[in-house]
C-alpha cells in the first residue's frame, strides 16, 4: 500500500474510518485497504491536472517569488480563447487590461462582465470615469450584468473578484478590476489553472444567471 502523504491526510483518514466502523461493525481488512487506495489515486488524480500559483499586488517579498496581479490579469485576457467572465465590485481605469479585451472581442471571445453599480449598490458604490461599462458598451460579444437590488438583501453587495478564462483558469482575488487595485494597493488572490475550482465556480456563476440573480443589462 503506498504511504500516507502528511499526518493531517492520515488523521482524516483514520476518522473516516472510525466514522465507518460505527456505521459496520465488522470491516475486512482488504476492503479497507481497497477503500483508502482509491481515495488517495482519486485525490492525485483530481490535484494532479491542477495548478495554484499566489498573485499579489504590492512590494515584493525577497524570500517568496509572487505572480503579480497586473501581469496575471492580462494574461488570462491574452490566453482565452472562447470566454472571459469577469465579476468585480469596481471596474475602471486599467487602459492594457481594456486594450486587451478588445483584442480579445477581435479574435471572437465572448466576455461577461458582472459588476456592481451605483443604483444597486444604495450609493455604496461609485462609478467612476474611464470605466469599463464606459468603454466597453454596445461592443458586439461583450455583456454586462447586475446584480439588482430587488434580488438582493438589503444591504448586500456585489463584492466578490474573480475572472475565469474559457472554464478552465480561476483567478479568485481582494482586487477590483481597477489600476490602484492592480499596482499600488496590497491584494492577494490565488490563480487556479485546470482541476474541477475553475468550472465549477463558471457554474456557479452561469446557474445565478439562468435564475435571475444576476440579470443582463440592455
């Protein structure tokens, strides 16, 4: 049987089986040993397809290299090939990151921006010049959504910051899609590539879309 990787992956398994054992009495041997050597090949198998880097906005640190979050967002933009969705509390001043998009339109990619607004939002938010709805509107492949105020609690807001690049790359992050968010503020985010996070959080997603709670805008 191949070792147990780390005491903390033993210890989950030694509840489990302790778990089971109230449940069935009289376990063999073999079928428990079967049962653990699927799990673990399941697990590699899930992890083994996927990648996490750290992605950071701020000074550098001389004992960890960092993928920083400017260079990480252009090229998720620069990468995609069919889809780029895109949901952030703010989204302005970030002129390669809208150069990039429309390239991106250029080469037929779908792109889905989520934001939240200044109407929804009870004057939470505020809209800001150069933003992307500004100079991305009526752009043939691009829409945007809302998250409308009656489809919320009060006093809820769209807050949540992620791009996910044709289901396959998940950049889940502190920054708004904003130039001081990008370059100057202190964020950290983590970039998914492959595994199930990147589609199931598309999912997720498109799932609130289809029932209403977030609704496209004309």
């Amino acid at each position: 049987m191949a070792a147990i990787p780390s005491d903390e992956a033993a210890d989950v398994i030694v509840r489990a089986l302790i778990e089971l054992r109230s449940v069935e009495p009289v376990l063999a041997a073999h079928a428990v040993a079967f049962g653990v050597e699927c799990a673990a090949a399941a697990a590699e198998y899930i992890t083994s397809g996927q990648s996490v880097d750290l992605v950071w906005s701020g000074p550098d640190s001389p004992s960890v290299p960092l993928r920083r979050s400017a260079a990480v967002l252009l090229e998720l933009i620069e990468l995609a090939k069919a889809e780029l969705v895109f949901v952030s509390f703010a989204a302005f001043r970030i002129p390669d990151a809208l150069a990039a998009l429309q390239r991106a339109v250029t080469r037929g990619v779908h792109i889905k921006l989520i934001l939240e607004s200044e109407t929804d939002s009870g004057g939470k938010y505020r809209q800001f010049g150069g933003g992307f709805g500004d100079e991305l509107a009526g752009t043939p492949g691009v829409q945007f959504y809302s998250w409308p105020s009656d489809r919320r609690p009060t006093g809820g807001l769209l807050h949540a910051k992620a791009v996910i690049a044709d289901g396959r790359f998940a950049l889940i992050t502190s920054a708004n899609l904003t130039e001081h968010a990008i370059n100057l503020n202190i964020e950290i985010g983590v970039l998914i590539e492959g595994g199930p996070v990147p589609q199931k959080l598309h999912t997720h997603v498109f799932s609130l879309i289809d029932c209403g709670i977030f609704q496209a805008l004309p």
